[in-house]
C-alpha cells in the first residue's frame, strides 16, 4: 500500500520591519476590507466596474449615478478597496478591478467562501475567545439555540441555510463522481451513508447503479431532509434511513454494510468522538466490509492557500459548529483509525482537496 506522505514544509522569507507593520495594520483592519468587499459585491459595483473594462475603466460619478448610490458611499468603499489591491486607480481616476477583485468577485472558491465567512460566521466568530476558554461554540448563539450546529441546519434561515449547504457542496460536489467509480467498483449492494447530508451521495449511487440499497443515518433534521429528496427523484424504495446521534453514549448501527461511507463527517467531532464513532462502525463491520473515509486533510494540500482555507474552517468548528472539532492532518487521522481497530487497504487521492482512506477491520 502506498501511504501519501505530508509535503515538506517551506520556511518562508524573512520580513523587513516595514512589511511586518503594513501586515500587521491589515489583518487589524481586516473585517473592515471584509465588509466593503461583501458590500462592494452585494451593491453590483464589481459587477458594474468589469462590466466596463473595454471603456478604460469608469469614475466614482459614473458608478453612483448607473447604480443610484451617493458618490460618498461609492467613494469610501473604493479607497478601501484601491489601497487593499482589489480595485486600481489610473491617473483620470477611473477604477477597474485588479486580479484580486476579479477573483473576489467571480471565481467560485472564492464566492462559496465569502458568503460562508459572511451569511454564516461573522457575527459568530466575535465570540472565538470566549469558545477556545469554555471548549463550547460560543459563537452559535447568534445563529439559534442548539448545542451544535448540525441540531439546527434544517432550521436556519434560508440564507444562512443556503451558504452553509453552498460551502459544504462546493468542497465535496467535484470529486463525487470520482469517488462514486471507486465505490461502484466493488459492487456494494448495501451501502451505509454516514452523515447523509442532503442524500446528494444516495441519489447518486441509485441513479448509476439500480442493484444498490442505502441506510442514510444522521441526525433527524437533516434525515428528513435527505429523505425528502431521495422520494422527489423516486429512490423512495431503495433507501431508508435511520436516526441517529453520534454524541449519545453509546451511539450503534446494524450490521449487514457491503461498505459504510463518510464524506467530509469525521471532521465534525473531536478526536474521542472520532474514535467512538469508528468503533461503533468496526462493532457493526464484518471481515470483507470497507469503511471509506473521505476528507481534506491540511497536510494533503498541493497549494498553500487550501491549507489556509481548511486552518480557517476549523475555526468555523470551534466557534460556531461544536467547539471541539477541526480539519485534521492525515497524520491524525490514521492514529484515530488505528486506535478505533481498523487498517488502511488504499489511500487515494481524489480532486485538487480530498483523500479517500478505504479501511478494514483488523
């Protein structure tokens, strides 16, 4: 078996003074560059500056007068803007968006993080002091009154609700149809979907493969919610479900999995939550089932900037999801798996983030 190994870690060039006062002056006003960017977007500004770029760029008039906002309100936002690299200014005082801003504005990546850290995290993340103190998500409290987030998912405003499942979606949609053919490889006719989330996986293995069954097992909320979808697409008789909450004390699944799946789920709990819920699975496995465990892994990254993205996500759980829970290394993991009585058969890599650890009972 061939183990992917961590990339070793660059040392990083050392800083002049200077540089080090103009970093620092930027991440303490770094929620106000944040909210004039949101702004900036949500008021269609972006959207209007690169509609222009063939004009050679427009004036702060212009912008206020197309999009009937005061030349004020416009001005503000693009001096914060200009002097944070997300606009440029030429010598007439025409804006236009520089790399950064059309990044901000247009890719993807970009887009699900924005209205994540914005419609989901913000007014949380006030509150991370007090979260890394009490061990609890401090933070969710701006949100509703559950324990942990996942109690309240198929209850937040549509929203907030929209760009959490956006987020989530955006890390996990890409590689399901590369692993799905790893799955399908193995011709599973039951298969357990840990944390079902919406059933996106379940009507995927349905629609590809008319010998498959599932049990999506989750909590009642978004069970109900991944059900639902499952009967709109006529799968109603191929899939059941079954509650479950995996911070009871002693939290079991039946047996009788050809394969149990995990996408992106282990890192929702804390390292003894994970090895509890491994070994429920391995109580419930057999010597010929997998277990398949699918997530990003800090040190799997190809690119510094997804390391930053998935550092940042953990502070999303320990503010705002469960207070106890983060992005782990694969180093980690396969500890945990280890100590819950299991072994790694294959390790593959899917997709630019995730890692796909196929595991047995030993």
């Amino acid at each position: 078996m061939d183990i992917q190994q961590p990339k070793k870690v660059k040392k990083k060039k050392s800083m002049r003074a200077i540089e080090a006062l103009e970093a620092a002056q930027k991440i303490a006003f770094a929620p106000f560059v944040f909210q004039a960017t949101v702004s900036c977007r949500k008021l269609g500004i972006f959207d209007y500056i690169f509609d222009k770029r063939d004009a050679g760029g427009v004036t702060i008039k212009e912008i206020s007068e197309a999009l009937s906002l005061s030349e004020y309100g416009v001005g503000v936002l693009l001096e914060i803007a200009e002097s944070s690299d997300i606009v440029e200014k030429d010598e007439e005082n025409r804006y236009a968006l520089s790399k950064v801003g059309y990044f901000l504005n247009y890719n993807t990546t970009a887009d699900a993080n924005i209205n994540f850290t914005q419609d989901v995290c913000y007014q949380g993340l006030f509150h991370m002091t007090e979260a890394i103190q009490t061990g609890k998500p401090s933070g969710l409290k701006e949100l509703g009154d559950w324990s942990t987030i996942y109690e309240g998912l198929s209850q937040l405003p549509a929203e907030v609700q929209k760009a959490w499942f956006d987020f989530d979606h955006h890390y996990s949609d890409d590689i399901f149809d590369e692993a799905l053919e790893l799955v399908l490889k193995t011709k599973p006719k039951m298969i357990f979907d840990i944390g079902g989330n919406t059933g996106k996986f379940a009507i995927h293995c349905c629609t590809n493969d008319e010998n498959i069954s599932l049990r999506i097992v989750d909590l009642p909320g978004q069970l109900n919610k991944a059900l639902a979808n499952v009967k709109s697409m006529g799968f109603e008789d191929r899939v059941i479900g079954q509650e479950t909450d995996w911070l009871s004390e002693n939290p079991k699944i039946p047996t009788g999995a050809d394969l149990i799946w995990m996408c992106q789920f282990l890192d929702c709990f804390s390292e003894d939550e994970i090895v509890k819920i491994l070994s429920a699975c391995v109580d419930s496995m057999d010597e010929t089932t997998e277990l398949r465990i699918t997530e990003t892994y800090t040190d799997r990254q190809k690119f510094d900037n997804a390391k930053f993205i998935l550092e940042a996500t953990s502070l999303y759980f320990t503010v705002l999801a469960n207070g106890n829970s983060k992005m782990y290394s694969s180093e980690v993991m396969m500890r945990l798996i280890e100590k819950a009585g299991l072994y790694v058969t294959e390790d593959i890599s899917l997709g630019e983030y995730h890692t796909m650890l196929v595991c047995k009972k030993k």
